[in-house]
C-alpha cells in the first residue's frame, strides 16, 4: 500500500463504496412459522421525529416476503459477542437452517411487534414498515420505530444508557471491526477551550 505522502487518486465505476456501516441483525416472522434473522450492512437512520429507520433487502433473500407480508422487523445491534451469529446469519438461508437454534439465539417477545426481537443485542428497535421503494438489485423498506428495548447491563445508577461500552461492530469492504478509540464527541469541534467549558460559538 502506498504511503501517505505517495498517493493519487484512481477512478473506478461506481460502486458501493460508502464504508464503515453499522452491520445489524434483522428479526422477523410469519405467523405459526419459525423467526428468521437476515444480517443487513444496508441499514440507517432517515428521519428523527417520527423516528424512522430503512434497510435494504434482494428480493431473493427469504426475509424480504416476510417483511414485506407482515409489514414489521426488529432491527438488532450487532455486539463483539454476536458478530460470529451476524456472519452466519448473512450467509446461511432461513429456507435451509433455523438461525435462532444454530446459534443458540434467544427470540424475546417486543411490546409493539409480534416479530422477536434477540435476547442477546444491546438494543432491539422494534419497526412497521410504511413504505417500499423499489431500486434494482434491492428493495428499500422506510420504517418507522415504534419501541426501542435496551439491556440494562448498560444503564447506570442514573438511568443513563451507555451504548458504546457494547462493543458495537461496523463492516467495512467485507469485514468486521470493534468499535474502537474516540476522538471526540458532538460538536467538539467548535467548543470553547478551557477547563470546564461547554459553551459553544454561535451559529452564522
């Protein structure tokens, strides 16, 4: 790999390229049938109030006539200790295997949902769908969050949530990574300096 100093741009097609996403697990159901779990790289957050999440979905994949018949999903983040499950459950069909058993997952009930969510995420966002948007390779499924269940192993004394002492993990150009150092928080950039300081520069 070139260094730094040394390197030039190189044109190629175009291409999905927008790296580090968050790599989540996606839970859902038919009624009387088995919960499946499809691993999705191709999932964000698209609007705050209401709160509103999409993931991408083939056609193809086993889980998309199920999202798109019973009009929910669980999206589950993805810990260090679940990123083994998140690989096979991208890779293995629910067509072929029972994923929950596989990986000896644990299906939790939701209060908004019948979809489960997984015991075993640190955080389970329960979603009905309100719209598909058909693109070419994949479908878009814009969802609106109707509950959020977290772990109390990360809430303090305070009911604060402390979601990045998880282990959360990212995919980037085909593997997976803890999430890792900080360097900074929101807004840092244009703080006031000075020891305990958190004012901020006005807005132009």
């Amino acid at each position: 790999m070139k260094s730094p100093e040394k390197s030039s741009k190189v044109e190629w097609k175009p291409g999905n390229m927008l790296y580090p996403v968050p790599a989540v697990m996606v839970s859902c159901q038919r009624e009387g049938e088995k919960p499946n779990i499809i691993t999705i790289a191709w999932a964000g957050t698209i609007c705050s109030t209401p709160a509103m999440l999409s993931i991408s979905v083939r056609k193809e994949r086993y889980s998309y006539d199920i999202i798109k018949e019973t009009g929910e999903f669980v999206v589950n983040l993805v810990s260090k200790d679940l990123v083994r499950a998140a690989d096979y459950c991208g890779v293995k069909s629910g067509r072929e295997v029972d994923k929950f058993a596989q990986m000896k997952l644990t299906p939790c009930a939701l209060k908004h949902v019948k979809a489960p969510g997984i015991e075993e995420s640190p955080v389970c966002l329960a979603c009905k769908v309100v719209e598909v948007k058909r693109l070419g390779s994949h479908d878009l499924f814009l969802a609106e969050i109707l509950g959020v269940t977290v772990d109390s192993r990360y809430m303090d004394e305070k009911n604060k949530f402390h979601l990045n002492e998880a282990g959360l993990v990212s995919y980037s150009h085909g593997e997976y990574f803890e999430q890792g150092k900080k360097l900074g928080s929101f807004g840092y950039s244009v703080r006031k300096s000075g020891k305990g300081s958190a004012g901020r520069r006005k807005r132009r």
